[in-house]
C-alpha cells in the first residue's frame, strides 16, 4: 500500500490549456484538473488545489502570453498541457502549432523541474461531433481531419520528448451519439467527459 503524503509535502499540480482545461460549463469540481486532483487522492496522495492557466478560445500563443504574464517561479509536482483546438477552430497555420507547442512543451517541463515523467500531454477532442459543431455549418469530417492533424504534430512533438501522451480523442468522439458525454451549452464535454479523461491518465506518478 503506498503511504499517504504528509500536509508538508502536498503534490503541486499546474494545468495549461483552454476551455477543455478551465471546464467551460460544468462547475470546478467536475474540470479536469480538479477530477485528476480527486482521483490521486483516491491513490492516498496529498494534492494541492491545481494551480489552472488556462482560458476559453486560447490559441497556443494566447497560452504563452498567458504564461509570462503569470511571472511563475515555482516547480510543480504534476504537470497537464491540452491546446490546441482553437488554432483548428480558427484555421491557424500547422506549422505555427508545431513551432508554438513545442515551446509550450518545453515550458511544461521547465515547470516540472526538467523532470519530463512529471509532464501529462492531453490530445485535442473532436468539438464537431457536438450539437454545436453538428449545427456550425462546417464539415464536420473536415474538423475531425484537422484535428487529427494538429494531434498527429502534438503526439510527435510530445513521443520526441520522452513525455506522456494520452489519447482522448477517440473517447472524445463518443459524444456524437452520447449526450450525456456532453455539458449543457451543446459545445463544450460534460463532467462525466471530463472524469473519463482523468481516468485515462497514468496517475501513478514515477
């Protein structure tokens, strides 16, 4: 049985994102970080509330203002990085995304002391399988192929690194006939969604 951690030496936890990170439409318990968060303390582990950088409509490079405004020094324990969608959203150029999260990556290390098994890469989900992206009047096999691209650059990027990727899309996709998969403004995942992906992580910390 693995020992519980002390209040002195609580696990330090920093999620970077967008919507899919903040939990746009469900309430704070039910975002990712903090069902993460829920689900190492079920392991026995002391876990700080997560430190959250993350904003709704974020593109890579919001995210990266977003980081040196925050003036962070401190290292943290776990580290979660999940950005993306909205340089597909807004048919932002590939290679951009290459160059801008690879940096975000490396930053994602950085935080984590340099220690890369500390860092957690999260896929982009499929938003057209929504009713919102049903109803967008876009194609919908269209932004599935975009975000298969832009995951095909984040899972290279994140494998070259010797950092941990998890796939969620696939379970993302689900959604197209589960509602229940899908929270209450039609675009964004429900807590049940976003459980799902915290149970997909390797939480066990190495």
């Amino acid at each position: 049985m693995k020992p519980k951690i002390t209040d002195s030496s609580a696990l330090t936890y920093l999620a970077l994102g967008d919507s899919y990170t903040i939990g746009e439409a469900v309430s704070q318990s039910e975002s990712f970080p903090y069902q993460v968060a829920a689900q190492l303390k079920l392991q026995g582990m002391n876990v700080a509330s997560p430190k959250i950088i993350a904003k709704t409509g974020w593109t890579t490079d919001e995210l990266q203002a977003a980081i040196k405004a925050e003036e962070l020094t401190e290292k943290f324990d776990i580290v979660t990085l999940l950005i993306g969608v909205n340089n597909q959203y807004r048919g932002y150029s590939k290679d951009t995304y290459r160059k801008e999260f690879k940096e975000l990556l490396q930053t994602a290390i950085n935080f984590a002391g340099g220690n890369v098994n500390k860092v957690f890469v999260i896929s982009i989900p499929d938003w057209g399988v929504t009713p919102f992206g049903k109803g967008s009047g876009r194609d919908t096999k269209l932004i599935a192929e975009e975000i298969d691209a832009y995951n095909v650059i984040n899972k290279e990027e994140t494998l070259a690194l010797k950092v941990s990727y998890t796939d969620i899309t696939p379970g993302s996709r689900k959604a197209a006939t589960d509602l229940s998969l899908v929270a209450t403004d039609g675009l964004h995942y429900s807590g049940k969604m976003h459980l799902q992906w915290a149970l997909s992580l390797p939480l066990t910390l190495r």
